[in-house]
C-alpha cells in the first residue's frame, strides 16, 4: 500500500547557512509570541499538555484513509490545519513546534538547521492563514450552518498547507542550492500539495462532524439540534472546487513559465544555459549585479570558474568570499588537485579503519564483563 | 507498546553513550552548519566528514545498517530533488579523482553532494539519538537555554506518543475488521472522521486526567527529575575533539587538496 506522505519537510542540505539562521530566528520570535498568547488562554499549569495534544496528533497520523479512484494508496492526515481550528493559532503553533522537534530529533525528519523552516512551513503559516480562512468562512455567528463550517475547514485545510508548501521552493531557492528554476519548482509543489490539502480537508471536516454531532462544546458550539450528517454535496462540492484550483494554478503557471513571474530574476542568476536571455529591466540587473557581489555562498565564482574553464578574474569574486578558494577541489584544476583528493580518500579511509579497529578493541574487551 | 524500535538504542551503554547530551547536541550541530557551509559542487572535500558520525555509530555500537534503513526510509523526497537537479544545470564541469578524468555536469555534482551530505547530515543525527536517552536530551537542552515550557511539553510528548499510537492502531483494526475497506467513499470518510475524532476528545479527557493527578502529587509548574547531567572532564574533551575535526574539515583539508 502507498501512504501519500506529508512530503513537506525541509532538509538541512537544501539550505545554506544564513537562510537556516534567518528562519531559525524567525521562528523562534514567532513561536514565542505564540507561546505567551497561548499562557494568556490557557492557565499556565495547562500549557506543557499541549504535549500530550502533539501525541494525539501523531496517533491521528496512523488512521489512513483509503484514497477514492486511486486503489491501493491510502493518504492521512497532517493535523496543523486541525490543531489550530480546535485550540486557536497560538496553541497550535506551540503545539506544532513540539511535534516538529520530536520529528526531526527522533524520527530524523527534517534536519536540525531546517527546524525554523519547517516550523514556518508547518506551523506557524499553516496554523495562521488556515485559522483565518476558517474564521472569514465561518464568519461571526455564535451557531454556524454545518455547510458552512465544512466549507470552512475544506478552505483552511487548502490553504493553510499550500501556503506552507509554497515558502518550501522559495526557501530552497533563497539558498541557491539547488539550481531548479522557482516557478518550476513552486509549481511541481503547489501541485502535489493541492492534492495533499484536498484529503487534508476531507479528513479535517470529517473530524469537525463527528465533533459538531457527539462534542460541539470543544468547537465552541451550543449543543447540536437534532442529528446532522455529513453531507454528500459538500463532499461532492469540495471536490469539484480542489479540481478547479488545480487546473487553474497549473495552467497559470503553464502561462507565467516562458515570460516569467517577477521572482523568477533569481533563476536567471542561477541558469546557466538561460544566460543569452538578456532582461532589459535596470532593476532586475541592479539585483542580479548585487547578488553576485554580495552573495554569501562563494558558488558563484565557482560557477564563473567552471563556465569558461578559467580561473575567476574579477576581483570582487575571488576575494570576498574566502572559501571560493577550496570550492573547485577536483573539477576546475585536475592537475593540482586530483592526486590530492585521492589523497584524501585514501586517508579517510585510513582514519575510519583505525577508528573501526579501536571500536571492536572496546568491544571485545566489554563483552567478558557483561557475560560474566 | 510495540515502537520502541526508534531510539532503541539509547538505552545501550558504550563510551559514547556516557557523554554529556549537550556535548553530543553542540558537537553534532556544529557538525551539521559545517556540513551544509560546504558548497554545492563539493563532493571529494566530503570525504574527512565521514569519520565523526561513523566514529560515533561504531564506539556507540550502534549497527551502521540502522542509520542507513534511516537514510533509505526518509529519501524520496530529496532524491525526487536531486534527480531533478541535473536536469536543469548543465554547466559542464571536469571532475578527477587520480589518474581519472571525467566530464560530468554540474547538475550530477549537486546531486551528488546533496545526497552525499543528506547521508552524512542523517547519519551523525541518528548517531546522537542513538546514543543518548531522550530524557537527558532534554535535560540538556533546558540547561543550554531552551524554554522550560518547550522542553516540558516535549517530555509529555515523548511520553505519550506511543500509548496515543497503539490507541490509534487499536481503533484502526476494530475499524477495518468492521469492512471499512468495502463501504463506499462517504461512509469511509465518515468513519475517519469518528476514529480521530473520538481519539481527540479521549486525548482531551486524558490530559485533564494527568493534570490533575499531577497537581495531586505537588505539581506547581516546576518538574523534578532524579537524573542529573555532569559535564566532566571527558566530556570537554570530546568538544574539543570535535571542534578541532570540524576545523580540520573546513578549512585545513580543502586547502591540502
């Protein structure tokens, strides 16, 4: 069976070091914020069990959902979209970061430098831009209508993970890692993560009728009259509005590739094969002459040297960026540095079979004590 | 409980295990900023990275496979990355190694180095995990500065997490033995939506019921645990070590190439 996986989480590799700092640090100032918003809810001694809310979240990870149409695939749900319609942004993005944390440390889920991404992605955007669909569909009436509230989950769901989804490429782009041109990248992502958010929100108003029906205290209802059902409209409804918005994001993007969306100057700097393209604008230039001089990854001297085979000649290159110096280890100069780098191999090797041999030395030496 | 094969062997005891958690924590995230400072051609200036993780699996005596089942479980996504990689940057590039020459692109390089430095950032992650109980993790990482609040939730995260996942998988089978699998798609979804939302309001219930128990045996805001961290001699030994290795790697090693 394929479980359609939550296929969000940021990697360390994908990001350099300031991007990993940047996010870093702006998500600890908005889990903060979140944090004391969170302590002014709820009564302190409360707050650390919004753990055992984390655990319920993973648990709900494990009920699958067998996919309509796609035999064999079952998908599940996410739960950031969830958490925030049940407890309000602020404990959600609080509860989202412990479960990010648990992910990356124990699951080895996303990187330890890419925890700010993935909070931002997963927690922080996902729990605000899904909280206020919610809360615009639903609008200020103290007893909802049911399709109402479906619609409403159905919109905060889409929303709050393609949002979270769509910073993903811009992050890794910002990193200059990888060279995949923005657009193609958004596109691929925002595409996937339709189809994620669309079963997202069908499990999540799922949830929300059975609650509505059996608990309507923990979504802030008066108690239910008489017995609703989940309607078949509002499934059949909310299908047929996924499937527009995903025809309509991918031939927008089909539309905005050739002549390019405003950020896709950035990939300009990077594409190599698309350097004949001239852009008239002196703004776009302005960027792209910055960014090669300021840039903070050493790459693009590498890429000069490599382009035409030649050492970089301007200076602004070579000397602003002091690793541009170690970059082209075995590619740009192979008389000078192929015999080191085997050099290298050879010692590493050398080192791992010394370290090998004092670690069964260890063990050899332990096992006596333990049987005995 | 039936998960206790995530971090099992944190238990263990080996010299490695009996390290501070925060010098395993600073040496292991240090390890990873200089991972990805690398640039994205690198992939031979990777080479000395390899020792540090693999040191601290086989002195942990941790199985190497273990990390690797870990790489392997968590690729798709970054090789669906890679693959696409080379696709688009086709700057070609003359990589040697010895007597060997060969023209590749620069696409092949970063995916190579992506994968490469995936691996090695992983493989040092599981190392760490292995080789430290997660409550002394935590222990350490309260003491280096995390937020009180964070590292409690963590704790009952932790301690929750596989009595809410056996709950889970109980209600999954009493739901499939029901003929979940042949009822129609709204049914289904329905009956979705019942699981998690009957496991939500039990979650509810029982974390009132660990507050108050809690507030019964003198919780006020402020945990007390038995174990105690000691950052000892060896310990700083250790970070000196891995400082050291890290320079090495970064800044020694690529300029002996």
């Amino acid at each position: 069976m394929i479980v359609l996986p939550f296929a969000m989480h940021m990697a360390n590799e994908l990001l350099s070091v300031p991007v990993a700092g940047a996010t870093l640090a702006l998500a600890a100032g908005a889990v903060a914020l979140a944090g004391v918003r969170a302590r002014s809810t709820l009564d302190a001694e409360k707050l650390p069990l919004m753990g055992v809310m984390g655990a319920f979240v993973f648990a709900a990870q494990m009920i699958n959902f067998a996919l309509p149409g796609m035999p064999g695939t079952s998908g599940h749900l996410g739960g950031g979209v969830l958490l925030a319609i049940l407890l309000g942004p602020s404990g959600a993005i609080v509860c989202m970061t412990a479960i990010l944390i648990v992910q990356c440390l124990l699951f080895q889920d996303g990187g330890l430098l890419a925890l700010g991404c993935n909070v931002l992605n997963m927690g922080v955007v996902p729990a605000l831009a899904g909280w206020s669909a919610y809360r615009g569909i639903l609008g200020r009436s103290a007893a909802p209508k049911p399709w109402r509230q479906y619609i409403a989950a159905w919109a905060a769901a889409t929303v709050g993970v393609t949002a979270g989804a769509g910073l993903v490429p811009i992050q890794a782009v910002l990193s200059g890692v990888l060279r995949i041109p923005v657009a193609d990248f958004l596109a691929v992502m925002v595409g996937v993560h339709l189809l994620i958010a669309f079963i997202e929100g069908a499990i999540t108003f799922a949830v929300l009728a059975y609650l509505r029906r059996t608990r309507p205290a923990t979504l802030g209802l008066p108690v239910a009259d008489g017995r609703e059902r989940l309607s078949r409209k509002a499934v059949l409804a909310s299908l047929l509005l996924t499937a527009t918005l995903l025809a309509g994001v991918i031939s927008w993007f089909a539309s905005a590739r050739p002549d390019g969306l405003e950020w896709s100057y950035k990939h300009r700097a990077y594409g190599a094969s698309k350097e004949s393209v001239q852009n008239p604008s002196p703004t776009v230039r302005g960027v792209d002459a910055w960014q090669v001089r300021y840039a903070l990854l050493p790459d693009y001297s590498r890429r000069a040297a490599a382009l035409g085979q030649e050492p970089p000649q301007e200076p602004a290159h070579g000397d602003g960026a002091p690793e541009g110096r170690n970059q082209p280890e075995a590619e740009a100069y192979p008389n000078v540095n192929a015999w080191g780098s085997l050099a290298g191999l050879l010692g590493t090797a050398a080192t791992l079979g010394l370290v090998y041999l004092l670690a069964t030395l260890i063990r050899r030496r332990k096992t006596p004590d333990a049987s005995s | 409980m039936h998960h206790s094969h995530i971090d099992r062997f944190a238990q263990g005891d080996s010299p490695v295990h009996r390290l501070d958690a925060r010098a395993k924590l600073l040496a292991v995230i240090a390890y990873t900023v200089v991972l990805i400072s690398f640039g994205r051609y690198t992939v031979a200036g990777l080479a000395p990275m390899t020792v540090m993780p693999l040191a601290m699996l086989w002195l942990g005596r941790v199985p190497v496979w273990f990390a690797l089942r870990r790489v392997a479980i968590l690729s798709p996504f970054i090789a669906m990355l890679c693959l696409m990689s080379p696709l688009y940057d086709r700057t070609p590039v003359r990589a040697a190694l010895g007597p060997w020459q060969f023209e590749v692109t620069g696409g092949w390089l970063t995916a190579a180095d992506v994968a490469i430095k995936f691996t090695l950032g992983l493989t040092a992650l599981t190392a760490m995990m292995s080789t430290t109980r997660f409550s002394s993790l935590l222990e350490g990482m309260r003491r280096l500065g995390m937020p009180r609040m964070l590292v409690l939730q963590l704790g009952f995260l932790y301690r929750y997490i596989f009595v809410l996942i056996d709950e889970a998988m109980r209600m999954r089978r009493a739901r499939d033995f029901r003929g979940a699998h042949r009822a129609p798609v709204q049914r289904r979804l329905a009956a979705v939506g019942g699981v998690i939302g009957s496991l939500f309001v039990r979650t509810l219930e029982r974390s009132d019921h660990i507050q108050t128990a809690m507030s019964a045996r003198g919780y006020r805001g402020e945990p007390r645990g038995l174990r105690q961290l000691r950052f000892r001699l060896g310990d700083a030994a250790f970070l000196a070590a891995a400082a050291g290795y890290l320079l090495f790697c970064r800044w020694v090693y690529p300029q002996v190439l």
